[in-house]
C-alpha cells in the first residue's frame, strides 16, 4: 500500500489473492484491522537548516520527493517502518550479527548460526534479545531452516510481508540454524553458485535487518 502523492491522504493498495477471495464476497469479511507505515523512500539528509529562504523551508527538498506507490513485493517495501519506541527507550533500535552487512557465504551442505543482537531496545541504550522472525527469500536453498529460544512457529501475521514471495519461509526464535541445501539441481556447468537474502525482523523492536546469502556448489 503506498499514497498516490503528498497532497491529499489518498493510498493505493495491492491486495493479496486471499484478500481478492474475501473483497469479492461483498458481505463485510473484507477488513483491514492492521497496517504499518515506512518511509524507505525519505532522504533525511536532505533537511537543510540552511536554506537560503529561511528555515521554514528546511524540509521543501523533502516534502517534494516523490513517494513510493503499492509494490507487490515485501522484501522491497517497510525496509524503514516506522515505530513506537518500548520499554522507555530514547534512541531508535537496530539488529546487529556477527556476520555484519557482507552477508553469508557457504557451500552445499554446510551450516551456520545467526544470534542476532539488538540495541537501544531498552533505556539506557544497551544490547537485549528478543525474539526475531527470521525469513529466506528461496527456501530452495535450504535443507534445514530452524529457529530455537522463542515459539519457533511463525504466525500468518508474522510473514505476512514476504507472503507474496512463492518460496520464502519464516521461523520465530531467538538463534537461527540453517544448513544450506545438498542438491545439484539449482547448479549447472554454468551456474555455481545462487544468492538470496535472509530478513531478521525484532518481533519487540520491529527493527530489521537483512542479510546476503550465497550458496555455492564447492
């Protein structure tokens, strides 16, 4: 769902096929109960304090940006949600791994751990854990996709996002187990390795980050 433009409070929404089905039957199931707001397509740094008309232009370059319309896809939209800060915390919270933002690399059949961190969740800026819904675009890719610490079942709200991606798939938990998939079939001659990316969502924070991941053949 995206505004049309700036100027009015007028939004245009792609609707899922399940919210299609339910639209259809003109009977009052179709209703919207949640719905989350982002600003992916504001450059804050575009705020200019200086500007030669007065200050009371600071945000003009802004305010004229233009905004992103619905996209069907939800790896590329609510990348910047915006929230309500918890638990008296002042600063904004943002996830951090060991792998940092280079991605992960590794082979058929190989393994590894993600424990994300996140900060300033609390007052005082620290670090806390909390549960993550931890989402592969192309579970393909995988053999074993598992998540532990937490419920480690995702609810439909929970992926609700990538649900209109055919082949991801969504865990919930604090530390996420993944063994890379052992097939040859999505490898050729030609083609040696294949990339997707993993989504870690605060389910407390609402932060989120999202990881590359490269599976090569050896």
């Amino acid at each position: 769902m995206g505004y049309l433009d700036n100027s009015s409070i007028t939004v245009d929404a792609i609707l899922t096929k399940r919210g299609r089905e339910l639209l259809s039957r003109n009977d009052g199931s179709f209703k919207i109960t949640q719905f989350a707001l982002g600003d992916d397509e504001i450059d804050y740094s575009l705020f200019n304090e200086s500007h030669p008309n007065g200050t009371q232009y600071s945000a003009e370059a802004i305010e004229n940006m233009p905004l992103i319309e619905a996209i069907p896809n939800g790896a590329n939209s609510l990348n910047s949600k915006l929230i309500t800060l918890t638990r008296g915390a002042n600063s904004i919270p943002y996830i951090q791994t060991a792998f940092g933002t280079t991605g992960i690399t590794v082979i058929r059949s190989g393994n590894f751990t993600i424990s994300p961190t996140t900060y300033n969740l609390d007052a005082g800026a620290g670090t806390s854990s909390e549960e993550y819904i931890f989402t592969i675009l192309d579970e393909r890719l995988s053999n074993n996709f598992t998540a532990t610490g937490g419920t480690t079942n995702a609810t439909a709200s929970d992926i609700q996002e990538f649900a209109t991606i055919a082949t991801s798939r969504s865990v919930r938990g604090k530390v996420l187990t993944m063994t890379a998939t052992d097939s040859t079939a999505l490898f050729s001659s030609t083609i040696l390795s294949r990339t997707t990316s993993i989504a870690i969502e605060g389910v407390t924070s609402g932060a989120i980050i999202t990881l590359p991941l490269t599976v090569n053949f050896s």
